[in-house]
C-alpha cells in the first residue's frame, strides 16, 4: 500500500521533479489538427472497421495516453464533478481526456473488444477516484493500477484473462514500458501525442498483419 506521504512529498516537490517528466503545457490541443503529424484529421467511429484478427485483450496506459497529466504530479485531489459534467481539481483545474479518447473507448466498447488499464501511478486512489467521476469503469474488465513494474500489471492480466502475451496488444506512452512489455511477447504501440484515431487504427492493423 503506498502511503499517502509518499504522494504528499511527490507533489511537494513538483517544482523540482517535474522538469524531468513532461507537463500538461506540453502537451498542446492544437486549434489545427493537420499541424499533428499522428493525430486524427477525422472522426474514424463511424467508418473503421475492425481489422481482424482483434486482440483478445487491448490494454491500455492511462497517464499521457489517455488523459494530459501524471494523476500524481500535476493535478491535486480532491476531485469534483459539477452539475454540467466538468470535473476539476482542488485548484480548479479541469480533467479532460485527449479530444480522441471518449469516442475510442465508447467504439471499442461498441465493437466488442475486451479493455485493461495498466498504470505505474503513484497515486492508485486519486486515479480511480478520476476512472469513477469520468465514468469510464464501464469500458474496463481488468485494471491494474499501482507502482511498480509493467510486467507484473501483466502478469496478473494474463493469469485474470486466460489471454496469452502474444494475443494482447498494449498502448503506452513510456519507451522503458514498451520495451519491457515488448520483451514478454505483447505487441506494443508508442503513443507519442495521446491516444488518437490514427494511432488506434496503426495499432489495431498492425496486429492484425502480424498476428494473421
Ligand atoms: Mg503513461
């Protein structure tokens, strides 16, 4: 169990560990989207066809593939969520997905596909808590979501799932998860700007061309 003083120091110190990872400011919605080399020109939800074979089991990173932001460095719980829909940190700041994401996770859903989530946070609970208010438990059948190493995440997949590695297919945007996942026998896509259209549909041809 991590301690919550783990967590407090971690965002004590932002200032000094953040340069070393990216920033939400990084990461920009870009007005244009051509300007985006891997982001998605279009909306594919009415008009991609899932490539086959489909990965038994589609896992998926969540900071920086799923959302803008490490959920323990730069963004402060308590969450809330208002009468709109809008949910905000402590300090106001609104949790937003990147612009892709909900359609994805709604057709991969839609489309059958069975749905993991591995994260290494350091702040387990703050995730779930942002999971409950953005109402995306539904898209998900196993999550494994604490520090460590991404193999043991998986581990713990295939023994859940009766999937095999090589019959999963794993989005993340970190080169050290790639590799070590990679090595185990999962097929591994590098998210470099979130998780896109674009992406899903090199990602979901990829495997189909290679696993076939
Ligand atoms: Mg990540």
């Amino acid at each position: 169990m991590i301690s919550d003083s783990v967590v407090f120091l971690l965002r004590t110190f932002r200032t000094f560990i953040s340069p070393l990872r990216r920033k939400t400011s990084d990461y920009q919605v870009t007005q244009d989207r051509s300007q985006n080399t891997r982001g998605s020109a279009t909306d594919m939800a009415g008009n991609l066809d899932p490539p086959t074979p489909r990965p038994e089991l589609l896992v998926l990173d969540v900071d920086w593939t799923l959302w803008p932001f490490h959920t323990d460095m730069d963004v402060s719980p308590p969450f809330k969520k208002d009468s709109s829909g809008e949910v905000t940190d402590s300090r106001g700041k609104t949790i937003q997905p990147f612009p892709d994401v909900p359609r994805i996770l709604d057709w991969l859903k839609g489309n059958g596909y069975t749905l993991a989530l591995a994260s290494r946070t350091w702040a387990p609970s703050d995730m779930e808590r942002l999971l409950i208010l953005l109402d995306w438990n539904k898209y998900f059948s196993y999550k494994e979501i604490y520090k460590g190493t991404k193999t043991k995440h998986f581990s713990k997949f295939t023994r859940d799932s009766g999937v095999p590695y090589s019959k999963m297919l794993f989005f993340d945007d970190e080169e050290v998860n790639i590799h070590e996942i990679g090595r185990i026998g999962v097929m591994c896509i590098f998210v470099t700007n979130g998780l896109n259209w674009n992406l899903l549909k090199e990602g979901l041809e990829k495997y189909a061309k290679e696993r076939s």
